[in-house]
C-alpha cells in the first residue's frame, strides 16, 4: 500500500524550453525533488506535442517564449485536440502582461531565472489540483490564452532571442521585422534576433499602427527608420532602412500606391 500510494504521489513532468541550458537547470532542480520523475525533454513546440501524446505526463513545464510554435500554440493545439490535459506551468521572462493572466487563469507560471523555492510552490500546487480532483485546467489554459491574445496592442516591450540570450527592445528601437520560413527575425538598432511571435499579423497587431508599416507580406518596416527611398524595377520602390547593414525591403505592388501618396512621389 505504502509503494502505491508513494507511485500515486509522483509527478511524472515534462520540460519543453528552446534553450538548453534552460532545461539543463530545470532538470537539476528536479533532481531535487523525490516526487517528480522527469519522462522526457522538448526543445520546442512540435517536440512537446508529440512527448505530451507518448507519456500523457502530469505536469508539463512550457516555456511561452519559442520559435515556430510557442507555449501558447502547444496549448491551443492541445484545446483542440480534446481530451484530458496536463498540468500546464508556463515559463516566461520579462512578459508582465502574459505573467498578469497566467496569475489568474493558469496553473501556475514560473518567472525565468527559475527559482527553487518557487518551482516547489507551483509542484505543490498541482499535488493540491490532484488530490482534490479539481482538474480544471483545460478551460482556465483556454482563458489565459484568449486574455493573451487578446491584449490591446502599443506594448512598449519586444522580446528578441540571440545566441542563447533574451534581450527586451523597445518598440521604437525596432527597424523592420521580417517572416522566413514560419521564424520571424526582428531587427532592432542594436540587436537582430527571433521574435516569439508567430505572425507577422501578430506582431503587428501589438505595435502602434501609426509607425508600423506592412510594406510587404513579409515586412513590417518602423516608418520613422526609413533612410532612403530607393527607386526599382517597374515603378516600384525598395525602402533602405536605417540598420547597420543599411537592409533593403521591397514594396509590395499593393502598398506602392500608398508610399506615392505618403511621400508625393
């Protein structure tokens, strides 16, 4: 009885973060705790899916910030799919915004750098979910992300992610954004990185509309960096901007008529 019930007490958990000293350390923590059994470890969101179908885990440890699919987007395909669902605890750095809903709505979040003692309140809690059979995750994850998403826009803040680094740009700092291959690379005056952001709508729909331009399908240019108007083939135009490389965008067909306008060319 004893061994079941000690069974019945481990947390068989998940740890999905992009970057691997991140899941280094989560792991070590987790080492720490005699009723957490670590099942497995994602390095982004198509790897957690999977993981999450294989070894159906209690807990899940997601981190929010993530190229391609981020946390929200594992969440979201996870509602989808139906059926039961893990204990989700978001991982997040410097989204205030996204900690605010996460307070309320989720489980539970962890603020990066993670913390011992906090790791250990957010295991407890989901034990308290457990052994009270109050297992109502799926709808409060469903809220958090509709609150997330649904943010107005104007954040002063972006996240960037560079060589294993997250830096916090603002807003106005920002030169142009560009989509290739579902990754989206914002470049900034003094940083170039990944957004994580999985449109280009998205992102622009969280900046102010007035100095964000979609020039292109593939660009959102901050009008106030426009160097140079640069004429091209066929009465179209490329817009040199105001980063170190001195990047050139195109101007869609679409949006050629409104730069004339804008500029009285």
């Amino acid at each position: 009885m004893a061994d079941k019930q000690a069974a019945a007490a481990t947390l068989t958990t998940l740890i999905v973060d992009d970057e691997q000293l991140a899941r280094e350390e989560l792991c070590y923590l987790l080492r720490e705790c005699p009723d957490v059994e670590v099942v497995g470890a994602g390095a982004n969101g198509l790897e957690a899916l999977e993981l999450i179908r294989t070894h159906e885990p209690d807990v899940v440890l997601l981190d929010v910030q993530m190229p391609g699919l981020d946390g929200l987007g594992v969440v979201r395909k996870l509602l989808d799919r139906g059926g039961p669902l893990p204990h989700v605890i978001f991982l997040t750095a410097y989204d205030q915004y996204a900690v605010e809903a996460f307070e309320v709505n989720a489980v539970d979040y962890l603020l990066k750098p993670i913390e011992k003692s906090r790791l250990r309140m957010s295991l407890d809690r989901v034990h308290r979910l457990m052994e009270s059979r109050h297992a109502a995750a799926a709808p409060k994850l469903e809220q958090a992300v509709s609150q997330i998403q649904a943010k107005p826009g104007g954040h002063a803040k972006l996240l960037v992610k560079y060589a294993n680094r997250m830096f916090l740009v603002d807003s106005g700092d920002v030169v142009y954004a560009t989509i290739d291959d579902g990754l989206i690379t914002i470049v900034a005056t003094m940083v170039e990185g990944l957004s994580t952001y999985r449109t280009i709508e998205e992102l622009q729909s969280n900046l102010d509309p007035n100095t964000f331009w979609r020039v292109h399908r593939s660009y959102l240019v901050n009008v106030n960096k426009i160097k140079e108007v640069v004429p091209w083939f066929k009465s179209s135009y490329q817009l040199r901007m105001d980063d170190k490389k001195h990047s050139e965008i195109p101007v869609s067909r679409a949006q050629t008529r409104r730069l004339r306008e804008l500029l009285k060319l």
